[in-house]
C-alpha cells in the first residue's frame, strides 16, 4: 500500500506555512491530502490564500466548526482515507486537533515547528505546542535553539530535526512580488488579534490610542484588521473611527502583507509568525506581548518586547526606527520544505517495507 499523507491545518499562518511542503510532495508526485479544519470562514483569511499560493484543500468539514466535532471528523477522515502520516503546524487548534485525531489512531504525527516554548503556562498556544511536541514522532525545528532543547528533553519521544523555517522557502520563490513599495511615505505596519489583547478592552483602547497617537506624531499606521479584533472592538463598544490616524483595511492577501512589512519603518503586532517574517524581510518589529517564543529575535535586537504599557510600546517603536536591521539568518536558507519532505518519504517507505 503507498503512504498517505494528511496535512492539517485550519488557520492563515498554515496555510502559508506548509506551501513549502505541498509544493516538495507535488515535486515528488507523492500521495497526500489537505484536510482544512475550516476554523476559518472568512474568505482573506483563507479561501483567497489558498488562491495566491496555487493549492486547495482536499477535504473540508461540512459542519460549523467546533473543536471536538473536528477531531472526530478527522478521526473518520484518517481511516476512511488510510492515512499512514500526519503533519501538522505550530500551536494552533487544527495543530492540536490534528496530533490528538491522529495519536488515537495510531498514526505518526510530524510536527513543523516544534520546540518554540515561551515559558508562559498561562498561554494557550503553549499549551498547544507542548502537547503536539510530546505525541509527535518527527519534530522539525526551525532554529539550533529549538533543535537543542527538544534533544535535551526528556518528554519528547520522537526523532527531532534542524531544518529551518518553511517561510524561507515562500520568500525566496516570490521575492519579485515584495520589491515594489505598496505605500510612498513612511508607515507603521501594525496587527493586534490574540486572545489576550482582544479579551480586554482596557488593553484594546490603550494599544489603538498608542498607535493613533503614533500616526499623528511620527508616521501613518496601516492595520489590517483581523475578523476576530473586529467582532471583540464591536462587543467591547469600541468605536475604530475615534482612532482617525490608523489606516482600518481589510487583512491583506500574503503577498501584500509581506510587501508592507518588508517596507514599513517598523512591524507593531502580537503575532507570532509575523515577528519571523519582519526577522526574514530585515524590518525592525516591537511586539506587543508579555511574552514571546521567538525569543532568538529579541537576542539579535530585530524584535522587542513591551507588555501592555503605553511608555514601553512608543519607547520600544521609537528605538526600532533607530536601530540597525542587519541580524544572523537564523531561519536556515532555501529547500526547507525538500529536507521536510524527504525525511517524511523515507520514514514511510521504510515502514511500508518493514510492514
């Protein structure tokens, strides 16, 4: 029987992430599935990424979605499908979904981006990657750091791997569609959506005053705002249009967004995976966080820390515009999805013929 692989995923950053993979096993005409957990439904967050980066999923739930009902479905999907390996990504719901579907059925689980810790318990992302990195089989780890503590860890049972960071390989193959600057004057690129900042309102007005108040002082603020900000501001009474000096616009398709990073005077953002693209696109980035698991930007000055404190973000923006954008490649270079793949194929051609 040939090995059948499953990608899981359900959320931007995945979809973005594992274009690497699917294009490697594409290259090698090899048998796998995109099961899409549908977390998901609105169109740019999703279905207009799959269409700039070439690839659908195969397989979607048909149900609203729900975290339980999303494992059960994949559980069904894994035997139905005669899944043999599944890969998963980051620290996200479909990450977690997918291992545990998998870990009850006995299926190897590989995980991209394993050994990211923030050491903060409270975090559910955390959570998430501790979880996925202990059923894991195959940990890949984008940096010597990550790579080192998996080894050094006793919990973690599968093999690990130093590969680099997917997110390389999507830069360096459309590096022609980021050259143009989207915007002539100078300009902040700013995203706020987890769940510690949209779960207070206090922390919401205070950040959107911050950024205002940049506008007026330094340079505009563009803000693609995320579906989830949106729905919290509107619950919480906040008004966007009392922030006249921040640019509110619709989330960017990946290209845009990596084109108005790579040109912004610095990156402002809670998100994880755009501290890695403001490192590998050279733009300095504050993120405004109590707490972060790319820890490797801090150490190079490409990214700081500034909790909720109004002082510390305009402090820390106004530093970064400073500061020199020249830091190690840390991400690895190009090919990271091949390493991946290649790994993946052999471990299931030797089970195939151990079988």
């Amino acid at each position: 029987m040939e090995p059948t692989l499953a990608i899981v995923q359900g959320t931007r950053p995945e979809i973005i992430k594992n274009y690497a993979v699917v294009k490697a096993l594409r290259q090698r005409d090899a048998s796998f599935v995109v099961l899409d957990t549908g977390q998901h439904q609105n169109d740019a967050m999703s279905k207009s990424i799959y269409r700039e980066l070439g690839y659908e999923p195969t397989y979607r739930p048909d149900s609203p979605y729900q975290i339980g009902s999303v494992i059960d479905w994949l559980r069904d999907r894994y035997s139905t499908l005669g899944i043999t390996q599944v890969v998963v990504n980051g620290d996200t719901a479909a990450s977690i979904s997918g291992a545990l579907a998998a870990l009850y059925k006995d299926i190897d689980v590989a995980h991209i981006e394993a050994g990211l810790r923030a050491r903060d318990d409270l975090m559910i992302e955390e959570r998430n990657r501790i979880m996925v990195d202990a059923i894991a089989s195959d940990l890949f780890a984008y940096t010597a750091v990550e790579h080192h503590y998996l080894r050094e860890n006793p919990d973690i049972r599968g093999r690990v791997h130093l590969v680099g960071n997917t997110t390389v390989d999507l830069l360096h193959e459309f590096a022609d569609r980021l050259v143009d600057r989207p915007i002539a004057n100078p300009y902040f690129f700013a995203t706020m959506h987890r769940k510690e900042f949209t779960d207070s309102t206090d922390r919401m007005r205070l950040v959107f005053a911050v950024l205002d108040d940049l506008s007026h002082q330094i340079a505009s603020v563009v803000f693609p705002i995320h579906p989830r900000t949106v729905d919290c501001a509107a619950r919480a009474g906040i008004d966007l249009q009392d922030y006249p000096g921040i640019q509110f616009c619709e989330p960017f398709g990946i290209f845009d967004s990596l084109a108005h990073q790579k040109h912004a005077l610095v990156v402002i953002t809670d998100s994880g995976c755009i501290q890695e693209e403001a490192y590998l696109l050279r733009t300095q980035c504050v993120t405004v966080r109590n707490s972060t698991e790319r820890q490797l930007t801090l150490r190079h000055q490409a990214n700081e820390l500034t909790g909720f404190c109004k002082e510390s973000i305009v402090n820390a923006v106004r530093s970064a515009i400073t500061r020199h954008s020249e830091w190690p490649p840390i991400y690895g270079t190009p090919g990271v999805g091949n390493q991946i793949v290649d790994i993946l194929l052999t471990k299931a051609t030797e089970k195939v013929a151990a079988a």
